[in-house]
C-alpha cells in the first residue's frame, strides 16, 4: 500500500450496458494516475470472469489462488467483520500488484452469488452501502480508488455507486448510446431520491471515436451539448492497439512501439485522469 494523504478520491465506473469500455477505462485511469504520483486501488465487481486482472496479466495467477478466502464477496457479508479480525492480514490478503503500478482487488467466482446475497437484505440502506463500510473501516493508503460495476443495474451496482458517490461513464458514439446516457442520469437522479445520497456523474467520456469523421464531430458535439458539465476534455480515439494490449495482459501504457492512435488514446486517458482528479478534489 501507499502512503495515504487524506480521504481517497473514489469513482465508479458505470453504464447500463456492456462492452462501452468500462474495464479498459478503469485500468488506463489507474495506471495513469499512478504515473501521476497518486497511490491507486482498483476494485474489480464486474464478474466473476475477472477482466480487470486480465488487463495487468495476472488472471492466471488469480486463479491459481482461487480457493484462497476471504475474496472480494467476502466482505459483504455479514460475518466480515469477524472474519477481519480472525483472519491475519484479511485485508492485505485480498490486494494484488498490477505490475503497472496500481494495485487491485480482483474478482472472485463467488462474485456470481452475490447480487442474490444482497438481495436478501431487507434494509436498503445496509443493502447498498456495504462497500463503503468496507472501503470507509478495512482499506487505508490510497489516494484513489477506482470500483469497475457490472453493465447492468444490480445491487452490486448500487453498491459501487454509493461507496464512491461518483460515476464515470465510458460510451460509444451512436444514438442508442445517447439513450443509455440519458437512461443512466435518470437512474442516478432515482438513487439520490431513494437512498437520500448525492451522487455525480462526474465524468462522460467517448470511446472508439474517430474525430476526423463528420459522425465522430456529431456525436462529440451532441454528447457534448447534452452534458457540458461531465463530458470529458478528451475522447479515445479507435485503435487495434488497445485489443492488442488486452490480449497480451497489459495497457497501452506498457506498450515499448505504440502506434500513433494508440499515443492519442493514451494521452486522452492521460488528459482525462487529470481533470477527473481536479473535478473530484
């Protein structure tokens, strides 16, 4: 761990939807704001198929440790503080090196069970806010910490979103994803009503954009008119580079030959860790 400076500046990122590029976003905005002299925790509750690890290479490593205990989905339930207490370095036990800087807590199997095992909590508020109980009494040292949601509204969301009381929302550029946007501060807007919390959308970016295109420049304009306040300063470019990295378990950022989009992607998550860091502090 790091040394910490004060509250962490948290952030969840989230869309009610799959494949927009919440994972990658996440990993690139750890990693740079670790290159920009912050301490970073990643937390990965997207599944169970641990795609943030993935990113960093170390999944297999994960997996060979998969019968380890406490996880992840540990620390939502109810016996956690106990188990905290009994077990030595409980905490420190669930934290891994990324290898670029950042650490992570990585998914678990047992990620799939727990959306029902929150369910079954009568009081909303201690349904929803059992990350942040975690976050707030078990984890210290950090500067950041960046929680990855699944691509669709769940209790697991829910949590996220509370713990951090900020949502960073990667789309694509395309009408249906206008709609998913609107649909997301829509249900932001719900959650504030009903669990008495602020929350911001403090962050839209655009992935996969081509800027140079007369549909890029719309969707980056209309995006951009829609929500003045959170649009990010820059949008990530398209680039083979980014699957590229993924499959080789590492960002952009690990790259030794980057090619001239992948250095305008890694500049824009670059740009976008910075002023997300100012819109947060």
């Amino acid at each position: 761990m790091g040394t910490s400076r004060g509250d962490p500046v948290r952030a969840s990122f989230f869309l009610d939807k799959g494949g927009v590029g919440k994972t990658t976003a996440a990993a690139h905005f750890g990693v740079a704001l670790h290159e920009q002299g912050h301490d970073v925790l990643l937390i990965d509750l997207a599944g169970k198929q641990g795609d943030l690890a993935k990113h960093f290479g170390i999944w297999p490593d994960v997996q060979a440790a998969d019968d380890d205990w406490p996880n992840i989905a540990t620390v939502f339930q109810d016996q956690w503080p106990a188990i905290a207490e009994k077990v030595p370095n409980a905490v420190e036990g669930l934290i891994w090196d990324t290898g670029e800087g950042p650490d992570i807590i990585p998914a678990h199997r047992e990620l799939d069970g727990l959306d029902d095992l929150l369910g079954n909590i009568d009081d909303a508020a201690d349904r929803y806010s059992r990350l942040d109980a975690f976050l707030n009494g078990y984890v210290d040292g950090y500067d950041v910490v960046l929680i990855d949601l699944p691509g669709s509204t769940s209790n697991v969301s829910y949590n996220g979103i509370w713990a951090a009381q900020n949502v960073v929302a990667p789309v694509l550029p395309g009408s249906f994803e206008e709609d998913q946007a609107a649909e997301l501060r829509s249900d932001l807007e719900r959650i504030e009503k009903n669990q008495g919390i602020t929350i911001e959308l403090a962050m839209l970016m655009i992935n996969g954009i081509d800027a140079q295109t007369k549909a890029g420049r719309h969707f980056q304009e209309e995006f951009g008119a829609e929500y003045p306040d959170a649009i990010a300063p820059a949008q990530v470019c398209s680039s083979q580079d980014i699957r590229n990295a993924q499959l080789d378990g590492r960002t952009l950022f690990a790259l030794e030959e980057p090619s001239a989009t992948a250095e305008r992607a890694i500049e824009a998550y670059r740009t976008n860790a910075a002023e997300l860091m100012e819109r947060l502090t």
